[in-house]
C-alpha cells in the first residue's frame, strides 16, 4: 500500500481502503483457485496493481470512458485501474471461467460499480470502446486482429483512441509493422527495479483498422 500512495498521493479514503482490500481478497482466493502465481502473490501491490497502474501514468481516463481489459486473468490491469477511476466504465474479459469468477467476487468486495466481469473471447466482445489495455496476454499483431474492430471514433482524451498495452523486454520486431505505436518506459515512473524492462504501448485507432 505504501508503494501506492507514494506514487498516487491524491486517492480517496474509499480507494485507499479499496486497495488495501486487495492484499486480503487475493492471498484467500489465491489459496481456492491459482489466479496468481506462488512466488508473485507475496509481491501484489509492485508486480501487480502498481504494473496496471502504469498505464494511469501514461492517462488519465476522463469520465464516461469506456475501457475494454482482454485476458485480465485475476484481474488485471481492469481492477485497479476501476478503483483508481471510478467514472470510467471497465468491461473485464478472459476465456478462464474460474478466474472472471474471482474477478466478479474481487470486484463485489470492493462494490466497484463501474466493471463488468465476462467469460469471453475477445472476437465475441460487443460494443464499441474507447481504449483496450491488457498485459501481455499474445503478441500485438495477434492482439490487434482480435480488437481492430472495436475502438470508437470519437476521441475525448488527448491521446487517440486505441490499444494501451503492457508489454516487457525489446519490442522492435513485434512493433515492427505498427510505425505509430508508442513505447512508455515504466521506469520514468516506477522506481523499483522491477520496472527496468517494463512499457505501455499505444497504439491509435487509425493505425490499428
């Protein structure tokens, strides 16, 4: 918790609540149903919430906006990012029936009214949104056939409309064919070394169809 609040020093006294709750909720369902890794979960608040939470450094999603989370897993980065902006609407998808069922109690726990928790492909997703984050769940090109047709038109954030994706290591051949995709070092931002290797990407609507 401390690692949250030194980076984000303005939260509500609901969301620091709502984030210390994390700790609690995932070591107990992490001990019915593996959505985290063993040697991961003693880590949560860095290799987790904080890592979503990267992409609220690179944005900060206006009120109304309407986010897509692909393969979110336990949870993430859709969790805490919908604590961190409880006006921007979180639609959480993974094809893994027993971790959105983690994802839908995590999300009850919290009285997030603002996600919605699927068993669902990507390809099956209705609805048009205006940014689609995930971390690492395949390569982007593969990601970017899965999603292209998803992103609205309109903007109304500084940054276009598009994919928001967390991503590790050297990306310059799995960006190779996407000249307009920008990289965002974690580390600019996030001073654990964790962070070194660490990006966002953003890749914009019209670079995406």
């Amino acid at each position: 918790m401390d690692e949250i609040q030194k980076y984000f020093p303005y939260l509500t006294e609901l969301q620091k609540e709502q984030f210390a709750k994390l700790d609690f909720l995932y070591h107990d369902w992490n001990a019915k149903i593996n959505v985290i890794s063993r040697k991961d979960i003693d880590e949560l608040y860095t290799k987790h919430i904080l890592h979503s939470l990267g992409i609220a450094k690179i944005i900060k999603f206006e009120p109304g906006t309407y986010v897509l989370d692909v393969g979110t897993g336990g949870g993430f980065p859709g969790i805490p990012l919908a604590i961190l902006f409880p006006e921007t609407r979180f639609h959480l998808i993974d094809i893994i029936g027993k971790k959105i069922k983690v994802v839908q109690a995590v999300a009850e726990a919290l009285e997030l009214k603002n996600v919605k928790a699927e068993q669902l492909r990507a390809e099956m997703v209705k609805g048009d949104f205006d940014f689609i984050v995930s971390r690492a769940v395949t390569n982007m090109p593969d990601f970017v056939s899965w999603v292209k047709d998803k992103i609205k038109k309109k903007n109304k954030h500084e940054l276009k409309n598009g994919i928001l994706y967390l991503k590790g290591g050297d990306l310059t051949e799995e960006l190779a064919a996407f000249h307009k995709a920008t990289e965002y070092n974690l580390s600019d931002f996030f001073e654990d070394e964790f962070f070194e290797t660490k990006k966002v990407v953003h890749l914009p609507l019209k670079f995406v169809v």
